[in-house]
C-alpha cells in the first residue's frame, strides 16, 4: 500500500510529466515558432535579394510576432525579448555589411553562458542546481508527484507549491519554508545529478557556439540559420524534460529522506 508523500500524493506512483509544463516555459508550441520566425526570414530574404531584404524581413518578421501576440492577448514578454535581440543582429550585421554577422551575439551568448554554467562546477556550485533549488527546493517534495503544476499556475494562485489543496487567506503571510535536515550540496546523490545536468545544459551551449563558429568562419549563412533554429528551441525542449525527470526524480529521494519513519 503506497504512503502518502510530502506533497500529499503517493510515494509509489510512478512520476509522469505534463508536457504542457515544458510548452508553458516556452511560450507554447506557438511560442517556438515565434521564436524562430525572424531567423528564417532573414536566411530565406538573405538567400534570395540579399543583405539589406535579410535585415526587412528580419525586423517585419519580429513586429509582426509583437503585433500578434497583442492581438492575440498574449504574453509579450517572449515578443519583446526577442524584439531586442533581431534589433541588436540586425544592427551589427547592417553595419559591418556581413550576412553572417546577424549571428555575431549569439555565438558570443552561447559560448559566454556555457563557460559560466560549467565553471560552477570548479566550486562545486551547479548552477543547474543553484537555480532548480531557488525555484523548487528538493526537500519540501513538491515536484515528487505524478504531475508537475506550471510554475505559471503556482504564482497566478501564489499558493505553497507543497500543500496544493490549501487555499491561502488574501493578504495573510505565507509560512516560511522547513529548512532541509540535509543541505542539497551535502547529499552526493543530489549533488552528482546536479552536476550531470549542469554538464548537459552547458555542454549544449558550447556546441552551439562552437557550431556556429565554424559555420562562421567558413561563411555559410545558410548553415549558420539552420544550426540557430535546430540546436535553438528544439533541443532546449528536450532538455527541459530531461532536466524536470531528473528533478522530479531527486525531490522523491529527498521528500522519502525528509519525512519522518511511520
């Protein structure tokens, strides 16, 4: 007979993800698309009537996702975000005159984050870790069920994301958190997954930049707009729902440490 968790739910039910979650951190199917849409415009402009159209459609591209999103009711936070970044390339490029200097930042972007997340590894800092604990801490359980609530969801209501079926008094303090028996960086287990995953996500951002160096150097606008798009959104989406399995896996481990004996 399964014990209930932390969380209020079972320990022994197996842990599944709601895929809407991971779309929720990325705006959505819709969202990845719009994402990508500046991008392919400027490539396909860019192959067909040259720089100066590339950098039209770029700019059209990103207004026209702006424009939609308002209309649609949307969040534009996504919109405007990537509003500045197409801003930026399309600058860089429109001065130096280079096709492939669109993709100047985000070579530098990329090769800048991955050196930082994997340096936190020197001091034994994940920072995979760092930030899944600030969001989540492992000991509370509260990702440890068979569904994982978007963090949207949690802020809209502002309920503790441990007690779900509680319902807060507006305008009443909310309790502080119970402070973990063992801390996170002092449980190998959490510690080596941490680690591993902090490995992955600034792995991902090495290859990026290093990809689109090479393409870069060699010129290939082309093969520089398509490695932006395929190792872009796709392969974060993949790497959010490997990193919410793993997480979800660790807050079972911890919530079943936490808890006391019956």
């Amino acid at each position: 007979m399964s014990t209930p968790s932390q969380g209020g739910r079972p320990e022994g039910e197996n842990t599944a993800f709601d895929r809407h979650m991971v779309l929720d951190q990325l705006g959505g199917w819709r969202g990845m698309v719009d994402a990508s849409l500046p991008t392919i415009a400027f490539i396909v402009a860019n192959g067909i009537s040259g720089l100066t159209v590339g950098i039209w459609a770029a700019v059209v591209a990103a207004v026209l996702v702006f424009l939609l999103r308002l209309v649609r009711r949307e969040s534009i936070q996504q919109a405007i975000s990537g509003l500045f970044a197409v801003a930026v390339a399309v600058f860089i490029a429109a001065r130096t005159g280079e096709a492939r200097d669109f993709f100047v930042i985000g070579i530098i972007r990329n090769l800048a984050i991955g050196v930082v997340v994997l340096g936190s590894l020197l001091v034994r800092r994940p920072l995979v870790g760092v930030i899944a604990e600030f969001l989540a801490p492992s000991h509370l359980g509260s990702m440890a069920g068979h569904k994982l609530p978007s963090f949207r969801y949690r802020l809209r209501r502002g309920t503790d994301p441990v007690v779900v079926a509680d319902t807060p008094v507006p305008g009443a303090a909310r309790p502080a958190d119970p402070a973990p028996d063992t801390p996170w960086r002092e449980d190998p287990r959490v510690l080596r997954a941490y680690g591993w995953l902090t490995v992955l996500w600034g792995g991902v951002f090495l290859l990026r930049g290093v990809v689109q160096y090479v393409f870069y150097r060699a010129d290939e606008v082309g093969l520089l707009g398509t490695s932006s798009v395929v190792l872009g959104l796709p392969v974060t989406a993949v790497q959010l729902v490997v990193t919410l399995w793993v997480v979800a896996r660790l807050h079972r481990h911890r919530a079943a440490e936490q808890s006391p004996p019956s």
